[in-house]
C-alpha cells in the first residue's frame, strides 16, 4: 500500500508541481487513515477485503480530487457531480457493511467511512485554488 502512494505523489508531483501536489495529497491519503482508524475503534480486523476497499477508497479519492483541480471554475456543478458520486458509492459499497457476512460487512464499513471523508475532504482543493489567486 505504502508503494500506491508514493507513486501517486511522485505522479501528482509530475502533473501540479511540489506545492500543489502535497495539498492534493491531502484528502485521498487522509479518507485512508481515516477508514483505518475506523476499523481500529471499532475493532475490526485487517483483511485482504478491507486493504481492496482502500484501494478503491485511494483511487476514487484521487478521482474528486482530479475533478476539483482541473473544474475551470466551475465550482458548483463539479461539487454537485462528485456529492452524485459520492452519494451513489456510498449507497452502493456502503450498504454492503449491513451485510451478515463479515468480511463484505469490512468491506462495505470500510468503503462507508473513506468515501464519506474523501468527500469531505476534497473540497479542500477549491479552498487552495483560491488562496493562490
């Protein structure tokens, strides 16, 4: 897991310049410590299912990340297509934590918590976009 992320910096790195790359950075590399620490409280364990969560987790993070970096100034219909996403990836992934079987229930807690903070967290790029102004 360690190796996605320093390969998504130094990509991120390649496409934003240093600055930029450690702001969008941020909210992907955070909805995954986020999801693990909440599989930590409320003690769940560390399966090949929850690390796969978190990879999907890692990869539609950087996806509203994208979405918000390269909008034009198009704040409103970018926030409303990514809330769409998100609602939708929550429904989907997420309802599957109320499943019987544990390890689709990780799965899905684990979906659950880190797309609800990527969410969250992402428009932190708008907020840089327009310090830099």
């Amino acid at each position: 897991m360690t190796v996605i992320f320093i390969i998504l910096f130094v990509l991120l790195v390649l496409r934003y310049q240093l600055q930029k790359a450690l702001i969008y950075f941020l909210p992907p590399s955070s909805a995954c410590l986020l999801a693990l620490a909440a599989l930590g409280w409320f003690g769940i364990p560390f399966t090949l299912f929850t690390l796969l969560a978190l990879i999907l987790v890692l990869g539609i993070a950087v996806d509203y990340i994208v979405f918000f970096a390269e909008n034009n100034n198009n704040d409103q219909s970018t926030m409303l297509a990514v809330l769409l996403s998100a609602v939708t990836t929550i429904l989907s992934f997420g309802l599957l934590s109320l499943s019987k079987t544990p390890v689709v229930a990780y799965f899905g807690f684990t979906v659950l918590i880190g797309i609800t903070s990527a969410f969250l967290l992402s428009p932190l790029v708008i907020l840089s976009k327009r310090n830099k102004k």
